[in-house]
C-alpha cells in the first residue's frame, strides 16, 4: 500500500508507483482512481506454529515464536491462501467509504464487480455529483468514465501514487496493479495474540526489481480462519506510514469476512477513511465480455 493503504486488501493492498516522496507530495489530490471490492485483502486456513511460551508485550500482543522448521516458501503460501480466500473466481459487491476530517467527513457508496485479478468494474452511486462515474481495470489498463462530461478517460501510470476523491486510499492501493504474491518476498516473523486471534505476522520486502513505494509491509493474518487483520506499511527510511485495522467480521456471500477497513495515516492519526462492505456475491456468472468501455456506460 502507499500513502493510503495494500488494502490489499491488504486492502489490500495493492499498488503502481512512483516515489515514496511524489506520492505523498500528490495525496491530498481529488484524482478519481479505481476501487476493486476485494481491497480487503483475505483469510488463512491453518497454522503450523506452535505455542513455545507467551509473552504479554505492549500494545496487547501475546508474542510466541514460530517453529524453526517452518520454512520461507510456507510464508508465500499463507498469502496465497489469503488471496484466494477472500477473492474466489469472480465477485460483485456493495461498498461505502466514508472519508473522515477533524473539520468534516463525506461518504461514497460504490458497487463493483471483478473477475480474477484482471477484470474489474466499479460504479459510484453516490453522492450525487460523482453518481455515474465508473472505473474499468482490463489487465494493465485503467479507464474511468466521467459523465458529467460524457468521456472515458484513459488513466496513466503516473497518477497511480495520488489520493482518491480526498480519502487516503490511493490508486495503488485500491487498483492493486502490483501482486502481493509475485511482486514481494515473504516471510512469518512470528505469531501472536491480537483482537482474540492467533494469528501469523508476516514481512513483505518489495523484490528489487519492482517499482513499489513501501519500503516493507507487515500483515497479520489469523491462522484458523485466514482473514487479515491488520496492515502496517512503512516508507523507505522504515517509518511507519498508515496502518489499516480489519473488523467487523461477518458472514457476507456464504464466507466469514472482515467486513469494514479503516485506513489511519500514521502523521495524521486524527483522520481516517473507513471502507465498509455491505453485501458480497463470490463466483457469480460473469465474463470477460462484461468488462468494456461500452458497458461503462450502460452499467448501473
């Protein structure tokens, strides 16, 4: 995530960029980006770990240390297993954002449906002045329809840094142009207690090799239900940039979720934006047909 957020899903997550310093320089812009509705990034099936001893550290984390066997590759798994969790083969699903200042809060509902990692479709419902606008993902390309000028717009690389509509989710993190699974390296640097959940905290280093903003990425995830719980992002200096806290965990389209995300950036903790979903459908009958800039114009 950048300066707003991999939610990717985690948030996830997710994710182009340009530098840590542009990006932050860029947050506050109003540039519409492209919401995915599995932003909140996924859920864990099992544990390996065992219980060595418990500690109680600040913070209310009860830390133990993973066993020794367990192996590099078994953390990229984990993450695997997370994305498809929370994803499944095609989704549609209803959310609102409310962006909250000291001064002021606005909310923004959406509806979003996706295929895979390539194909998403997202229609803004409201407020009123933004109702219509639309944003397309076909595999490495973004457009956005504005109707309030009758035009599709095809958004460039260089805009995926910046805020969206003032929140402090940004293209990256909600686009999720970068693959938490193929784009980073892996690994568990320990379990522990958190909200009531043994859970993995995994490290995620960007592979050198890939234009990412953070500087690394921490994730915790529960080892018996797979949902991700929490999301620490730091800059390149190593400084703790946002958190993103995952809650509200309900049943939504037959599967036990975190239904709400709430973004904090660490240098303006008085303010947040709270993503919450309000229905989900998984693996619904959808193709690659569904996904154009015709229909970005029909949709509704």
């Amino acid at each position: 995530m950048t300066d707003g957020g991999e939610l990717f899903i985690i948030i996830t997550a997710g994710l182009l960029r340009s530098s840590y310093v542009a990006g932050r320089e860029k947050f506050h812009n109003h540039t519409p980006i492209f919401i995915t509705p599995y932003v909140m990034k996924s859920q864990f099936r099992n544990g390996v770990a065992a219980l060595a001893a418990i500690v109680l550290l600040p913070g209310g984390f009860e830390h133990f240390p993973v066993q020794p066997n367990f192996r590099q590759t078994d953390a990229a798994e984990v993450i695997r297993r997370m994305e498809d969790t929370m994803r499944g083969e095609s989704s549609y699903s209803v959310m609102t954002m409310k962006i909250e200042r000291p001064r002021y809060s606005r909310e923004v509902t959406m509806r979003a449906w996706a295929l895979g990692e390539d194909y998403s479709l997202i229609l803004v419902t409201a407020p009123a002045r933004d109702e219509g606008t639309v944003f397309l993902k076909r595999r490495n390309e973004i457009w956005n329809f504005v109707p309030s000028i009758d035009r599709t717009i095809k958004m460039p690389p260089s805009m995926m840094s910046e805020s969206w509509m003032g929140s402090d989710f940004t293209n990256d993190d909600l686009v999720r142009e970068s693959s938490v699974v193929e784009d980073y390296e892996h690994r568990i640097l320990r379990t522990e207690a958190y909200e009531g959940y043994d859970c993995y905290v995994l490290e995620l280093v960007p592979k050198p090799e890939k234009p990412i903003v953070w500087g690394k990425v921490l994730v915790w995830v529960s080892m018996e239900s797979y949902m991700q719980l929490r999301v620490e992002n730091y800059d390149q200096r190593g400084e703790l940039a946002n958190t993103m806290v995952l809650d509200q965990i309900l049943e939504l389209g037959g599967r036990t979720l975190p239904t709400r995300m709430t973004l904090i950036p660490a240098d303006r903790p008085q303010q947040r934006t709270i993503l919450t979903f309000r229905e989900m459908q998984f693996d619904i009958d959808i193709d690659e047909s569904f996904f154009t800039q015709q229909k970005m114009r029909r949709v509704r």
